[in-house]
C-alpha cells in the first residue's frame, strides 16, 4: 500500500477517495499542518497531497524520501511548490485546473461590483450604526456600463470574469504573455493589447495571469501611475503580483480610485493601512470558497494522485 500525506483538511470525498487506495496520513486541524510536523510526517511518503498555505520544497522533497512520486496541490496556482526540485527528483507535480473557474470568477466580479458600487463601505455605515439618510449625492459609484474590464491573462478564469462582465455591459481587452487567444477573443469581442496599453486604458483591470519570478510585483508604483485615476484593480490571482505598498501609496494618494483584493504579498498578513482605506475591499482568499468547488477541487487531486501511484499520467501535470 502506498503511503500518502494529506497536510491538510480536505473535503471528505476527496479523503475518502484516496482512503479506498492507499494508507492516508491526514490532518484534521483547520489551521494546517505545521512545517515540523510536515517535514516530520512526509518520511516514507509516496504521495504529498498539499495545500497552497505549504511551502513544498527541497527540505520537504528530501524528508519525504527518494520513493516520493506524486506533489498533487489542491489549488489552480502551484507557485507553493518548487517545480524544480521535484523535477530533479523525478517527482511528478500536479495541480487543480478548471474546477476552480466558475467560483474564482464569480468572487473576482463580486469584487468588482463591491469597489466600484462602495457596497463595503455602505454595508459598514449600516452596520456600525451610523446615521445615514437617501441622498442624491450619498455614497456615490461609478457604473460599469460601457466600461472597459482589462483582463491581465486570458485564461479559464480571465475568460470566465470576462463573461460575466460583459453581462454588466462591459467592453473586454486583454493582453496575454502567451500570445493571441483568437478563440475566447472572438467569443468575447475582446481587444488584444500591450500590456502597458491595457494597464493605461483599462477602467478596471482584474489579474488572472499564473505567479512566477516574472509575474513578481507585475504591478508596481509605474504601473499603478500609468492607471487612470478613475481606475479600478482587482487581484484574484497571487498577492505578491502587486507590489502592496505601492498600491497603498496610490489608493490613498487617489492616484487609483480604487482596488478588490482577494490575495495579499504576504498572506494572511495584509499591509497595515489598506484596512483603513475605504477604497479597499478586502476578502481573505476566498476565490474558490464554495463545497461544491473545494470538494471538487480535493476530488481532482486524489484523482491526481490516484493516476501517478498507480503508473498511469494524471490528468493534471503542470508540465
Ligand atoms: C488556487 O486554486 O490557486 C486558488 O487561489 C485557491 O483559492
């Protein structure tokens, strides 16, 4: 029986799925495994079923063992795991595509109509008790119609925000690192552009492209100058994609006129003063919140895992 370390609370289904295979260590502790218990349990592992909160790296990698075969991360993003390191040790990484997309893009829209209709900042009035009476002029937004949405990657997640926007009356551009995506282009009547071009033009601009070294501080203090000050920012993708002092800088300066995180630089820790700007919304990593989608998501790497174990290609390498 092969021995596979789960290093944190998963859905049932997706334990139960690897539970008929194999001899599961699991962790039921909602906080996570901690690194010393990590690297104390992965000794002898065939499979790591990992979280995006855990580092799987070279000293993971190692105190696993060399009969380690299979990283499978619940999450779309693997930047978590050193690709690098597991391919020197012929261990296969695996991640959680598609599942993810519809949950993912509904909170990126969520965000988008929070900043730019202030529904945080109203909810707060209401909830704090403060007085408030129906004015012309109160707690004014500012409408998507006819606006432009900067979609910064159009993948399964970019595409699907797009989607939804475009319900909203949105027009759509995108620029890809990848090349043209005539396809999805076509069906959302989106323009390709520059980068630079998108960032200066984008009436909200939504980042959905994968994190790496290249992807580091994408949007930084130059960026952030070159948007409008009318613009928005949305960040679903990776915190560390912005550069967070920088966006506090231009969200308080109103250099932007606003920003929706879901992600932070240093997760769970959020920089000190975007928590008192109102024109922040801030949600703690929420993209695929939902059962059905973690379910679904913890089902697909235990299928992950499953395929590798038993000599056969899973269905999601990330290579
Ligand atoms: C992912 O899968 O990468 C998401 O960030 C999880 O919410």
């Amino acid at each position: 029986m092969s021995r596979v370390v789960v290093s944190g609370r998963i859905p049932a289904d997706g334990l139960a799925a690897l539970q008929e295979q194999h001899e599961v260590v699991s962790w039921d502790d909602a906080s996570g495994m901690p690194r010393a218990e990590l690297l104390r349990r992965v000794a002898g592992a065939d499979a790591i079923v990992s979280l995006l909160t855990d580092q799987i790296d070279a000293e993971v990698l190692d105190s696993a063992g060399p009969q380690l075969k299979v990283v499978a991360n619940v999450a779309v993003g693997f930047n978590n795991v050193d690709v690098d390191a597991c391919k020197e040790r012929s261990v296969v990484v695996t991640n959680t595509p598609d599942v993810l997309t519809d949950a993912t893009a509904d909170i990126a829209l969520g965000l988008i109509l929070m900043i730019t209709r202030r529904l945080a900042e109203g909810e707060r009035v209401i909830r704090n008790q403060e007085p408030w009476k129906w004015g012309m002029f109160y707690l004014l937004g500012s409408g998507l119609q006819g606006k432009t949405l900067g979609i910064v990657g159009l993948g399964g997640i970019g595409a699907a925000t797009a989607r939804r926007a475009k319900a909203f009356g949105m027009k759509i551009a995108y620029s890809s690192r990848s090349g043209p995506k005539p396809e999805l282009a076509d069906e959302l009547d989106a323009t390709l552009l520059g980068f630079d071009e998108l960032v200066a033009t984008s009436d909200v601009l939504s980042l959905h492209a994968p994190y790496s070294p290249a992807t580091h501080h994408l949007i930084g203090a130059e960026q952030l100058a070159a948007m409008k000050d009318s613009a928005y920012l949305i960040n679903t993708a990776r915190g560390p994609m912005v550069d967070e002092s920088a966006l506090f800088k231009a969200l308080k300066s109103g250099q932007i006129a606003g920003a929706g995180l879901d992600v932070f630089e240093e997760e769970p820790a959020v920089h000190p003063g975007l928590s008192e700007l109102d024109n922040a919304v801030l949600l703690p990593h929420l993209g695929s919140a939902t059962v059905e989608t973690r379910t679904a998501m913890a089902m697909l790497a235990a299928l992950n895992t499953n395929a590798v174990l038993a000599g056969q290609a899973p269905p999601n390498p990330v290579t």
